[in-house]
C-alpha cells in the first residue's frame, strides 16, 4: 500500500530509514519525479502512516528554524556554519578572483584587465591561451560584478558541495571557454563577465537535476524560468550592452554536460558524481 510520495527525497530517506528502524518493511520507486514509498504488508500499514504523520507534523514545527537553499528550496545541511562556510574552495576562489581584479583599475591602472582580456584574434590563444578563460573575471561595474557573484556563490556551491570542486572546475573552464569564444565570435574581443559561466552553471544543473531527481538537489523552476526570462529581455531590449552570445553558449553547453554527466551518475546508479 502506498505511503507517501514526495519530490523531496531528503524527506523519503528520512521517513524510510525511521520505519526501517522501527522494524516496518519499506519498498521505494519514483514515479513523476517524486520518491513514492510503500509498505507492502497491510497489517503494518495503519501504524506507519501514524508514525510517518507524526513525524511530518514534528519536521513542520521545526521548519522556521531549518534554512532553506534559495536555490533548489531544499533543507540546507545541519551546521552548515552558513552561506560563506558552505562554500568550496573553487567558490570562493572565483569570488576573490573577481573581486581583486575589480579593484586593479583603481589601484593599478587597465595593465590587469588588457593582459586578461580576449586577444584580438583566435590565433592569438596560441601564445597567450589563458585568455580563453580569463575574460570572466572581468567586470565593469558595481551592478555587473554583484549580480554575477551572486549567482556564482550560489549556483557553484550546489556543485562543489553537492557533487565535488573538480567537477564545478571542470564545468566553469570548459563553459567559460565555449561562451567567450562565442561572444567574441559575436562582437569582438572587448566583452567580460562571470555572467556565461552562471548560465553553464544553471544549464548543468537543470539538465542534471532533471535526469536525476533523487540527487536532491534539482533548481526549482522558477529560479529557471527567470533566468531564461532575463536572458530573452537581454536579447530584445539590452543586446547592445549584454554578452549574450555568451549567455547562450554558456547555457547550450552547460545543458549538455548537465546531460553527460546525468545520464552517466544514472547509469552508475545513483545522484552524485
């Protein structure tokens, strides 16, 4: 007989391992993205769906006190030590990095930012490869530089936490390359901005998310839908001003790794890579 099913499965592996605990046999499937539990005997099922009520009603109470990630809307670790402890290495990294290298006009003159630029032709990565990737820690205002990090910290820390600071390293050079090549191609070499690298983030995880719901760390659609939303008003209303080649390519390619790696984590057989 059916018990419960939930999109949460934080919550599932909660309430299944309590009534494994408590000697009731429990069988789990998914079904429409959501983990259904189930308990095949009829006789234990009146005093499961007590315990399991009761446990629902006590996580309820507690929930104002339990943060939430913004993000997927899922439980945030028990003593996470909050937003900048729960952050890897890569993350903040790349924050220190932006934020550095925002300051060296006012410090050092644009040295910083010409050496770190896209070069004015493809064959000038031969001698000088870094700048495949170096033009997203390049912003240009207070706006652009808080909007990106923002975005970064969050989106980059489900990766590294979740999966694990090679694989976000991974997907924040290759998306980073893909989508300044293709601004460049699109405007020239005169464009920067983390904001390519956030779209590969979002794509990642979408796709990710999508192939493997019981990671359990999926984007909620509505941090999807808005940030598709933004990036067609970028292309109707802001394209002279936006990178949006950029955030297309970052998201096209973000969206396939997202699928390579969800497809392969769900071969092996379980969420993580």
């Amino acid at each position: 007989m059916e018990l419960i099913r939930t999109p949460q499965p934080e919550l599932a592996d909660l309430i299944e391992r309590t009534l494994t605990r408590n000697g009731f046999k429990v069988e789990r499937h998914e079904a429409d993205e959501q983990c259904v539990l189930v308990i095949p005997d009829p006789g234990q099922y009146p005093h499961a769906r007590q315990l399991t009520e009761e446990l629902i009603a006590d996580l309820k109470r507690g929930q104002g006190r339990q943060p939430l990630e913004p993000l997927t809307g899922q439980p945030q670790p028990l003593l996470s030590g909050g937003w900048l402890a729960s952050m890897g290495w890569v993350t903040k990294t790349g924050l220190v990095l932006c934020v550095a290298i925002f300051l060296t006009p006012y410090l050092l003159g644009d040295g910083v930012y010409r050496a770190l630029l896209f070069p004015s032709s493809l064959e000038g990565l031969a001698s000088q490869p870094w700048r495949l990737i170096t033009p997203m820690l390049l912003h240009f205002s207070i706006l652009h530089i808080i909007f990106n990090l923002l975005w970064w910290a969050d989106l980059g820390r489900l990766i590294e936490r979740h999966q694990s600071s090679a694989q976000l390293l991974l997907v924040t050079l290759v998306t980073a390359g893909i989508s300044n090549v293709a601004q460049f191609l699109h405007s020239g070499p005169l464009f920067g901005g983390l904001s390519g690298v956030v779209y590969g983030l979002l794509g990642y995880l979408w796709i990710y998310g999508r192939l493997n719901p019981g990671a359990g760390y999926a984007l909620r659609r509505e941090i999807v839908l808005f940030m598709l939303a933004w990036m067609v008003i970028c292309f109707v209303g802001l394209s002279s001003v936006v990178a949006n080649a950029a955030h297309l390519a970052g998201l096209v390619s973000g969206c396939l790794l997202g699928g390579i790696f969800g497809l392969m984590a769900r071969g092996k057989g379980h969420g993580g890579v």
